[in-house]
C-alpha cells in the first residue's frame, strides 16, 4: 500500500466555483525555484509575458514569443503540484487569425499549461469562442493592457471616464459571453472593477482593479523586493529577499577572497 498522497492540481472548473466563495491568490512565476516555492500557496500561478520585462530586461512585452513562454510555463508545470497554471499568449501570437490563436495556444497546453490569458477587448471575443469551444481555456485581460502600449500612449489605468469605462464593461461582457472562464481586469477605475465582478458569472482577478474582484494577481518580484527599482502603485512588496541574496552573495565573495571558502570538505577525494 503506497502512503504516498498524491496532491490534486486545482482545475479551471474548481476556480471557477470560488466565485463568491473564496478569493483566487494568484501570482506570476516564470522560473523552477520561485515555482515551488509559490505552489503551496497560491490558486494560480501565471506565466505571464511580464516576463520580457522583469526577467528579460525588455522595454515591453511585445518581443516575447509563444516559445519563450512555452519554455517557461513547462519549467513551471514541473515544479508545482497544486496551483492551475496559467500560460500567456504574447502579443502577436493570436491576433492575426483564429487558427494561428489556436496552434499556438495549443503550444502552451502541451507544455502543461490549464488555460492561457490573452488580452484584448470585444473586438477578440471570437478568438475566445473559438479556443474555448476546441478546448483551450481562456481568461480575457481586459482594462489597462501592456500589449496594447503603442495604442495606449504608456501603461496607463483605464475606464477613468464614463465612456471609457463603458467601453471597458462591454469588453468583459463580450468575453464572458464568449465563453471566457475568468477576466484578469488591470488598470482599471476601481467602480468598474467593481461593477464588472458583480455583473459577470465568471471569477474576475484584478491587478490595480479593487478588492472586491474574485482574486488578486501581482508580479513575484514586486512582492518580494527583487524589481530593481520601484514597484507600481497598485503592488505592495510583502518581504525583502533582494537584501537577503544581497548578504549572501557579499558573504559568499568575501569567504572566497578571504580563502575561507572552499575547505577540503567541499573537495573530492580528501582522506579524511
Ligand atoms: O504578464 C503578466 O504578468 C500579466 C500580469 C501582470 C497580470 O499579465
């Protein structure tokens, strides 16, 4: 008899159930060693494209492509057992037709990905419907959405006026009706945020939304003190691990410059 137990991995429909019930705690991870340790504590764990900026150093997410993201969501998978994973279709991956969406969101489910996320208002309702009706997934980003910077001018918080926000509803109507399992809503007018969880049937996660979405998503790093710089109005850095490998690797330095380490216990070979 096996005293093995094996730990379940939250499904999309088990998420989608908390609605109402329980709040959704998501984070992004894009790495084995940050996956792991996130897994025993989140619902979702999200690949996201934030990945071309915090861990790729790039200006935008729009150079990021299915692959690099495919690469990152299977070394994901491998090191969790429990969250939903959520993969990220980057830009130009689904835009151009609804069988390009659909080869390249397939992409992510071989790499063990639940679902993806795309961005996109009502115009992209149809790429929702059409992967979710072959089996894929979809959670619609609506609101502020970095893949749409060029059009947007910047990063900046959306629905700020009445036709603005108008707008924004109806592009997270449009999806839910599409079939979406869940809105990540960003950058939003709090009121909208708010008004959008109560008005849909579908778990919304917000990130600088409100905190009466169904869950919250933010960026690891920003949590952890490890962004380099500042971190968004809407984040908040829960603990500091940038001065806890900052330490580790000064005393590494020294204990090599100083010849304290390595000793003959870290050799091979030493009669002892
Ligand atoms: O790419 C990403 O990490 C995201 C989150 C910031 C929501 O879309």
């Amino acid at each position: 008899m096996s005293i093995h137990t094996e730990v379940k991995r939250l499904t999309i429909p088990q998420l989608m159930a908390y609605k109402g019930q329980k709040k959704i705690a998501s984070l992004t991870s894009y790495s084995a060693p940050f996956a792991r340790l996130l897994d025993t504590h989140l619902d979702m764990i999200l690949i996201g494209d934030s990945t071309a900026m915090v861990g790729y150093a790039l200006p935008d997410t729009l150079s990021f492509t299915t692959d690099q993201i495919a690469a990152h969501v299977a070394a994901v998978v491998r090191s969790t057992r429990r969250a939903c994973i959520l993969a990220d279709m980057p830009f130009g991956s689904y835009q151009g037709s609804l069988e390009q969406a659909f080869t390249n969101a397939a992409k992510m489910l071989s790499a063990g990905a639940a679902g993806v996320k795309l961005e996109g208002g009502a115009a992209l309702a149809p790429v929702t419907q059409y992967l979710v009706e072959r089996g894929v997934p979809v959670m619609a980003h609506v609101g502020l959405m970095p893949q749409y910077v060029n059009v947007m001018g910047g990063f900046k918080a959306q629905g700020m006026s009445e036709e603005a926000a108008e707008r924004v509803f109806q592009d997270a109507l449009a999806h839910e009706r599409a079939g979406a399992f869940g809105l990540l809503l960003e950058g939003t007018a709090e009121g909208l945020a708010r008004r959008i969880t109560e008005a849909v049937s579908i778990p919304t996660i917000g990130i600088g939304a409100s905190p009466h979405c169904d869950g919250q998503v933010l960026v690891t790093e920003d949590i952890l003190g490890l962004s380099g710089g500042g971190i968004p109005r809407f984040a908040k850095q829960f603990g500091d691990v940038a001065a806890v490998i900052d330490q580790a690797v000064a005393d590494y330095a020294r204990s090599v410059r100083d010849g304290s380490f390595p000793t003959l216990d870290h050799c091979f070979g030493v009669k002892k």
